[in-house]
C-alpha cells in the first residue's frame, strides 16, 4: 500500500491537473513525491511587478503531519524575493511553515499564503540577521526555529539551530 | 502541555547560566528531567493503578486528598497521555474507541456522519478521507476479538496511525466551532488575550498538532462526537479534597456512561472504572 503521505500528494497533485493552480502559480515539476517546484507571482499592483520567484518544496514520510520544507529558489537564475521574511538563501519566516502548520493546508494554500506575503509587503528588505543567518544556515529550513513576528517587523532566526 | 516559552527558558548560554540562582538551577535541572522522561513516555500508555498518581503528589496532601477521592469514587485504573500538546485530543479519541470497542449496541453511525460535517465546514475531501479510513478500522475493532485491546493500544502508541486520529479529532473540532455559531463569542486568543474569529482560532489553535485544547476546544469535540465527557480536576484547589468535575454534552445522546478525563494544569489523562 503507497504511504499516507504520497496518497494525499498524489491527490494534491491529481487537483492540480484537473483545477489549475490559482493564479499567479504555475506548477514547474513534480516528477515524485519528495521535491516539488512552482513559481509564483504577484498579480496586480506590488512592490514585485514583474518579478517571477521559484519556490521549492521537499516533503517528508511524515508529511500532512509534518510540514513540508519551503523555500525560494536561488541559483543563477533565480533569486529570493527582497522581503523583511524571506532570507537571501531563500528561507522563509513563516509561521504556518512552523509552529502554525496544520495537515489542513496543501501545497497550492502555501503558494497562495506566500503570495500574499509578497503583495502585501510595504518595503523591500532582507531580515535584520540576513547576513548572519545567511552564514550558518542549515540546508533544510526545518532545522531553524525562527521567532515569528507581525507583518511589520523584520525576522530573525534564533541562534541555535534545532536538531 | 510543554509551552514553548518553557524550551526558551532552557536554551540559555552559559553566560546566562551563571547567572541563575541555585534555586533556579535546580529548577531547570528538574525541568530537563521532567522533559527528558515525558519525550520517552509512550503516546498512550498501558492502564495503571490511579495511587501510582500518589508518588507524583507526595509532598501534597491537598492532591492526596483529591486523588483518595477518585479512588473511592471509583476511578481505579488511569491510561496516561504523553504531554505533548495533542493530549486531550488522543486521550478523548482513545476513551471513545475503547467504549465503543467494549460496547455491546457498538453503533459507528455518528462516526460515519462527521465525514458530511467535515465537508459541510469546507475542508478537502483529500485532507481528512484517509484519517477518517484509520479511524474507522479502529472503531471496527470488537472487545470480543483477542487482542482487541492490544490492537487498538498498538495503534494509538504509532505515531503513523495514533497522529493522524488525533488530526481527525482536530478537524471535527474545528469543524463544530466553525458550522456551530455558539462558538464565536467564546474565542480569545491565549497569547494575546483578544476576541478573535472562529477562523482565526481554528487555524492557529486548533488544526495544528501540538497546540493544547482549552474549554472551548472540548466543548465542541464532545458535541461533535456526540458524547458524555465528564473531566475531573486535580488541581490541590480544594482543603477538603473534593474534586471539581465539569460536564460537556451531558445530554448526549450516544449513551453510555460518560467518557471521564482527568485534567492537571495544562494535562489531560483517561480515569476509567474498569479495566
């Protein structure tokens, strides 16, 4: 019998095939039940016209329960979004990808939940620790336990990264 | 029942080490204790004598005096819950299918119906059919079978089938506080304290595995599941011993006697009469 896990991802996908994604989302690969990739853009009027941003997800044997792994994509032809959330490695500080992440959300509801992120943004800059986190960063942002805050002030991750 | 703000109190630098107290030293050192036992206690554990609680109250006679009470009202046997954050909701779910496993009517019918709860409060179909699919192989489990009992305790201490009942009972309640209008006035949210909406509450306080259900969350569980649930607290609050019980649905209509939960601050256990 396949694994809860890549059953509710196939049923995701299946969605996905039949219903498009929502707007502004394009779904770019997924050739398996570990890795996916989208990109997304903002539509209407935001500080990231014209800005189209690849976002990756990595989901393990435990995923709804646990959450998937998020992050922009950064390579040499993608960068992350300039956001006070978003680090320049392309990790996010998002509280539904932490501590408020609940097996109710899909894939397509994180795309659109970090859509809004973007569009509602109302200056472009990195989080105050970019540089330091940036340096130490583990590989997968699950590892970090970043410090939530309001839309209005900038992240930062704790020192320690969880094991 | 572990709060975050008590793991950021554990993760400071020698340098702030330092600085405690011998008294505050010897408290975090009972912490990390207490933390490194509960992550080794199984989700569910095997049903124990509730004196084994004495142990734990030995320097209180006030918790002695409630936990002599219990015994003497019957609640002989307690079936632990890990302190993780999702005890209330396995603790109820494994006292629901324990009676309903030893019940001899053994009615799955409202079970059957929250699947229409489920879609009438919006959720995906893909989100909630293959929980709902584990939950009810384990309703279909009878006391007459060997090694029900064993099965069914199995099943709840696997985190791979016990977490995703307990995201089921998640989602009923959720599901009650968002169809059943009652709710709304009742919802603060407990870190800032402010009113907010059945949506904003269910998202952050209730569809998430680990956060701990308050009143409201057990009111709508036991509404939604249709059943009795009586919890007793042992809270030391009273010199003459006498515990507070607190009846949810006390007129449910899924008979039976009432599924009873014993609550310590934050901590919710099964007390059962009977083996």
């Amino acid at each position: 019998m396949a694994s809860v896990s890549s059953r509710r991802l196939r049923k995701e996908l299946s969605e996905i095939h039949v219903e498009g994604c929502p707007c502004g989302i394009k779904l770019i690969s997924a050739d398996d039940f570990e890795t996916w990739f989208f990109s997304i853009e903002v539509l209407g009027e935001s500080l990231y016209q014209g800005e189209v941003f690849n976002l990756m997800f990595r989901f393990d044997a435990n995923y709804p329960i646990s959450s998937p792994a998020v992050q922009f994509v950064v390579d040499k032809d993608h960068q992350a979004p300039i956001h006070p959330h978003v680090y320049s490695n392309g990790h996010i500080c998002a509280s539904i990808l932490g501590t408020e992440w609940s097996p109710v959300l899909s894939v397509t509801a994180v795309c659109v939940t970090l859509q809004s992120m973007l569009a509602s943004c109302k200056a472009k800059e990195r989080p105050v620790d970019n540089d330091r986190y940036v340096r130490t960063a583990p590989d997968n942002p699950k590892k970090t336990r970043f410090q939530y805050h309001g839309e209005t002030i900038r992240s930062h991750a704790t020192q320690e990264n969880v094991s | 029942m572990r709060t975050i703000g008590r793991h950021k109190s554990l993760t400071c630098s020698p340098s702030d080490i330092a600085d405690l107290t011998q008294a505050q030293l010897y408290e975090m050192n009972q912490r990390l204790l207490e933390e490194s036992m509960e992550s080794e206690r199984p989700l569910i554990s095997p049903p124990e004598a509730t004196s084994v609680l004495r142990n734990e109250y030995s320097n209180s006679p006030d918790f002695l005096a409630q936990i002599e009470t219990l015994i003497n009202r019957g609640y002989k046997i307690i079936i632990r819950a890990k302190g993780d954050g999702d005890c209330f909701y396995r603790a109820l779910a494994f006292a629901y299918l324990d009676r309903l496993m030893r019940s001899t009517g053994h009615s799955n019918d409202r079970l059957a119906a929250t699947t229409d709860m489920l879609a009438k409060a919006g959720f995906d179909e893909c989100v909630y059919d293959q929980p709902y699919e584990m939950l009810q192989s384990l309703a279909q489990l009878r006391a007459s079978r060997t090694n029900a009992r064993e099965e069914l305790w199995q099943s709840f201490t696997d985190p791979a089938t016990s977490n995703y009942i307990v995201m089921y009972m998640r989602l009923l309640t959720s599901a009650q506080m968002r169809i059943d209008e009652q709710f709304a006035d009742f919802l603060f949210d407990p870190e800032s304290q402010m009113q907010t909406s059945v949506d904003d509450f269910c998202r952050r306080f209730v569809e998430p595995l680990g956060k701990e259900a308050d009143h409201v969350q057990v009111a709508a569980l036991a509404q939604a599941l249709d059943v009795h649930v009586k919890v007793a607290y042992l809270d030391g609050h009273a010199a003459d011993g006498q515990v507070n019980f607190v009846d949810f649905s006390e007129n449910a209509s899924h008979g039976g006697d009432p599924l009873v939960l014993l609550y310590r601050p934050g901590h919710y256990d099964i007390l059962q009469k009977n083996a």
